[in-house]
C-alpha cells in the first residue's frame, strides 16, 4: 500500500516538475525576448535629443529665419464627453481656418482611439483651447520654421518640408542647398527609470549630446532686399507684368546684396501656394537676354583688338540682309558712321553685326565661355539653371549675328549679372555667393570672394565702363539720380514660341552698376511681359529709383 | 598570515558594499534633482526662444513700415547734397 502512495506522490512531483520545467521554457525560450523587451521598457528610457535647425541671417544680424514652437491638436476619442458639435463649434472660435463640419465628422469616428484635430496651431491657441478645459483633447509639441518677414525673399531662402520617412528636409534656395548644414545631428538619452519615472543615476546612463545645426549669415542686406521687393512689386502693378526678378551683387566679392522674385509665396504657408511659385527665377528663369547683352560681345570685341573705341561703322547705313534673313534695328533708324559708343547708345543692332563679325565666331564663343555663359554660376542655392551654349559645328552665320543683340542663346538672370561685374570690377569672373559666413559650435567659417578667371583687362573693363555710362546717359529719356556716374544698359527680348518671336510679348530689363568709377552693386531688373514692351519706358526707370534710393542708404554722395 | 589576508578581503568586499550602497541612497535622491533642473532647463530655452520669436517678429520690417506710417513718420524727400565748391565771397 505504502508503496503505492509513494509511487502516485513521485509521479505527482515528477508532474509538477515537468509543468514547471515548461511553463519555464515557455517564459525563457518562447516568450523571452518579448517579455525581457516589456521588462526594459519599464525601467529603461531611451530618448532622441533633437538638434535644432540652423538659423538664417542676414548682414545686420537679423533672423530672417529662426525656429519657434508650434502645436499638433489631437483628440482621444474615448475620453470625449462633451458632443462632437459642441467640441467642433469651439475649436472653431478659436482656430479660425479650420473645417467646423470636418472637425464633427473626425470627433464623431468611433473606429480611432486617437485622433489629430489641428496641425500648426500657436501657443495662443493652445492656452486659450486649455482654457476651454474641454476633455479628451491633448496637444503635441514640436518645432517649427520661423519667417518674420513673411513672403519677403522667400524664393532665396526656400522652405522646409518632409521627406519620404517623414523627417525635416529642406527644399529650395538656402534651405535646399544647405540643408545638410542646417540640419544638425539628434542626440541620444539612455538609462534607467524608477517607478515614478525619474532617472536612477547610478544605473547605466549613455548621453550623447545634439549636435545643433549651423547658423548661416548671409551678404544679404535685409533694407536693400525690403526695398528691392517694395519697388519691384510697385512696378509688376503699374506695368501688369506676369513675373519679375531684380538681383543686387557686390561686383568686388560677388557677395548678393538682395535678390527678389515674383511671383512669390509665404514659406510658413508653402503647402497653400501654387508649386510654380517656389521657383526662383532670379537662378531658375533662362531667356534671351537681348539688348543687355551687347556690353559683354563689345567687351570680347575691345579686348581681341578686333575694333577700338574710336573705330566707325563702314556698315551701318541699312539694314544686313544674311541669307533669308534680315536683321533691323529696333527703331528702324540707321546710323552710317557710326562710333562703337554710339552703337550701344543707340542700341544698333546692325551695329553690333559689325563689331561680332570683326571677332569671328572663335572668338565670340572662347569669350561666350570666359564671361562663364553655358554652365552653372555656382551660386550657392538650389535650383539653378543652366543652357550649355551650342557646338561650334552648330553655329551657323545668322547665329552669330544674332548672338551679338542677344538673341538666339539663352541665359538666367545670374549668369547676366556674373558677366556684366567682370566689367565692373576690372575683368575679373568673381563667383555669386549668398551665404558669408557658416557658424559651427566652436568655429566660425568665412566664405571668401572666389575669382574664376581673368576675362578682361583693366583697360578694357575700363573703355567698356565709359560706353556704358554714355548708353546709361544718353540711350532714354529716363530720370537719373544726378550727379552720380552710372553705366547701365536696356534690354527688351522677344520671348520665343514654338519657333517665331512674338512681338507683343517681351521680356524688358536694364542692367548696370555704380558708381560707374568705384562700383558699390551690379543690379538688374527684368519684366517679363509688361503691358508697355520696351525696357527703356519700364525696366529702366525701375532701375534708376531703386539706384537713387541705394546711393542713399550705401551713403554714396554724388559728384557735380 | 593566510587568516590576516582572509580578513583584510573581507573588510575590503565589506566597505566597498557600503560605499556602494551609501552611494547608491544618495544618487537616488539626485534623479530628482536631475530632473527638476532638465526641466528647468527647458523652461528656460523655451522662453528664450519665444522671447527671439517675440523680437524677430516686432522687428520686421514689414510689421515695423505700417507702425511707422501709425505713428506719423513719412517718407524722405528731396535729399540736398551740399558741395565742398569755393563760395563766391572768398578771396
């Protein structure tokens, strides 16, 4: 009997053992990691420090982006107990641009636990919503891009978006083309937690600090930009044009003292806004610059030897008849004798035909490529574009007749005002840069001017300069600021469409800099299909206000 | 010797224990310190922030024109330059 107890009780511990042998494997094997993995999220903590994004200012210091706080509304549907109208109606009040009927239909979804209400709402909202005490609703911080100027030089800055994963990405101008730098690098926070919450020092701890992104201080004057948009904008008013640009550069360290671009559109608000608008067309906008060309094959011209200041037109009487076709001048005035200063004064394009046929077509394309034409500017911002200049096998006669006016090739506005600074400065290519100085944690690196090449002579920039000031002096009847020395040029072109130039809709500009002796900026302003289509009557007065306004502020006082 | 030995790993495993704990009690108590002053901290980077925010946007310029024009300042006129050409009365 005895042993037979005994025998039942060891098969009972035998049991037992076995139920907990797998209840151990099930715990330890099977569900090991899963509950090891709950365990740690109870007593470990593990955060991203997030870095913030670099900061964009301008010459006088000023922000013109920074980051503040901004927050996401969100509802626990669960928790709600007032009704969805009443919750809607309220948030309504408050928050102004949101969908009232929307907001109902998201409150009343009983298939969500939880659910986003508002996105971007300020701190205003927030505290006046909390005041509201209304349960079931939570809010989310996090950070966001700051633009106190609003629209203004919004195409230069560019904004930031999301990319595919959802993470912060710059687009466009300074934003797109610096984003790496901007962006910095998270840190990471791990260690133990007790029950409340709070950290346990002596246990394991790991922190890896953020690494901030870097401040970018740009050559950007923040009263010329102000004034450049204030003005350009007056003038897309009274002309009725469909898009306008104005670039100002120092032409010494090709430093962009304003740059503005119309249309535009407000970075904050960027999704609400035509995606056209984004585009700068100051780097991005690639047309046939026209009469504004002139200066840059005149100079090629001087420089070769090919013609000297003083030489006359021995073919100016009429106009050039090239194959099937014939090249006029705009006015259809003919000018026979005419001097090479005259040329540009008049803006003789049968003049011009003259002087690029005395370079040769080796000559105009060596000097196509020196005054950088056909490939990027390297100007610092996302977007540029660029329209390699054609193969010499390409270039027939009537080709380089017409490239002489500025016709038949095509070029963005920072690629004009690359050239025309070679003049300016002397005959040096200097590289349009927007950002000066890049601030590191420890460091801070200055971007220094970079000269490409030697185009020209000192003396040819020089002649160049004098014929510029006569064309500036003598070639409208636009009001100048007196007593300043200013060499400048007009331009209207003709758009071209599917293979004929359109007569009625052109692209007018005037580009120039001053003081003509010891230039301060290189500017250029351009229309694009103005309702009165020619440069001297729109672009060039826009030109010289917003110059009277620029000797004031750069304290550049005149000379009689 | 060998019990000398003996006694002084002994002493040596017991005052490291006490360190240990003695330690141990007292970082405890710092977490909450540690993370009063984080929080801190935040509060503080989040008023400067909003007090940048603040200052950024007062000061641009497209806020600052219309509260010029508000106030009565008008734009610039006529600028006189003057010369430095010898007047007429000196001999």
């Amino acid at each position: 009997m005895l042993n037979y107890r005994l025998r039942i009780l060891y098969l009972l511990f035998i049991c037992f053992s076995l139920a907990i042998i797998l209840k151990l494997f099930y715990w330890q094997i099977i569900l090991g990691d899963k509950l090891s993995a709950q365990a740690k999220s109870q007593y470990s903590v593990e955060q991203e420090l997030p870095a913030s994004r670099g900061k964009i200012i301008s010459s006088d210091g000023f922000s013109l982006v920074t980051n503040g706080e901004a927050y996401l509304l969100y509802a626990i549907i669960p928790k709600i107990k007032e009704t969805p109208q009443m919750i809607s109606r309220s948030i309504k009040k408050i928050i102004e641009d949101v969908d009232e009927d929307e907001l109902k239909n998201r409150l009343s979804n009983q298939e969500l636990i939880w659910m986003p209400l508002a996105k971007k709402i300020s701190r205003q909202q927030k505290e006046e919503l909390e005041k509201l005490k209304i349960e079931g609703l939570g809010f989310e911080k996090f950070s966001e891009r700051i633009y106190p100027e609003a629209s203004m030089s919004a195409n230069l800055l560019g904004f930031v978006g999301k990319d595919e994963s959802g993470k912060n990405k710059g687009y466009f101008g300074l934003e797109g083309f610096y984003d790496r730098s901007l962006i910095g690098k998270p840190g990471l926070l791990s260690g133990e937690k007790d029950a409340t919450g709070l950290p346990i020092l002596v246990g394991d701890r790991k922190e890896e600090n953020e690494i901030p992104g870097r401040d970018l201080e740009l050559y950007l004057d923040r009263r010329i930009q102000f004034l450049v948009e204030t003005k350009l904008k007056g003038a897309i008013e009274q002309f009725q044009a469909k898009a306008a640009t104005a670039i100002v550069m120092d032409p010494k360290t090709g430093g962009i003292l304003a740059m503005a671009s119309y249309p535009n559109f407000n970075p904050s608000t960027y999704t609400i806004w035509d995606p056209d608008s984004y585009t700068n067309q100051a780097v991005s906008l690639t047309f046939e610059p026209g009469s504004i060309f002139k200066p840059i094959i005149m100079a090629a011209a001087i420089e070769e030897k090919a013609i000297k200041k003083e030489d006359r037109c021995d073919d100016c009487n009429g106009p050039k008849v090239v194959g099937e076709y014939t090249i006029r001048t705009w006015d259809e005035k003919y000018h026979p004798n005419t001097t090479m200063t005259e040329i540009l004064e008049h803006s003789d394009n049968v003049g011009m035909v003259y002087v690029v046929n005395k370079l040769g077509l080796n000559k105009t394309l060596d000097y196509l490529d020196k005054f950088g034409f056909g490939k990027e500017t390297g100007i610092d911002l996302e977007g540029e574009a660029n329209v390699p200049v054609r193969d010499k096998k390409n270039w027939y006669e009537i080709d380089v007749d017409t490239v002489s006016f500025g016709q038949g090739i095509a070029v963005t506005p920072i690629q004009m005002v690359q050239a025309i600074s070679v003049i300016a400065n002397g005959g040096n290519l200097v590289e349009p840069h927007v950002v000066s100085k890049i601030y590191t944690e420890d460091k801070v690196v200055e971007i220094k001017p970079k000269i490409k090449n030697k185009v020209i002579s000192p003396a040819t920039a020089r002649i160049v300069t004098e014929m510029m000031i006569s064309a500036a002096e003598n070639g409208g009847k636009w009001k100048r600021p007196e007593g300043f020395k200013i060499a400048g040029k007009t331009g209207t072109a003709q758009i071209p469409l599917e293979g004929y130039y359109d007569k009625t809709k052109t692209i007018v500009s005037f580009i120039g800099f001053a003081p003509a002796e010891n230039p301060r900026f290189v500017m250029l302003v351009t229309l694009k299909e103005p309702n009165v289509t020619w440069g001297g009557m729109t672009a060039a007065p826009l030109w010289f206000d917003i110059a009277g306004q620029l000797f004031f502020y750069l304290g550049i006082s005149p000379r009689f | 010797m060998k019990k000398k030995f003996l006694i002084i790993i002994l002493i040596t495993i017991f005052s490291l224990g006490a360190v240990k704990i003695i330690l141990a009690s007292l970082f405890s108590s710092n977490g909450v310190n540690l993370s009063l002053l984080n929080k801190e901290i935040d509060q503080i980077q989040e008023q400067n922030q909003r007090l940048e925010e603040e200052v950024s946007q007062k000061s641009a310029l497209t806020n600052l024109l219309p509260k010029a024009y508000e106030l009565g300042f008008q734009e610039k006129g006529k600028v006189v330059y003057l010369t430095t050409q010898t007047p007429v009365a000196l001999r």
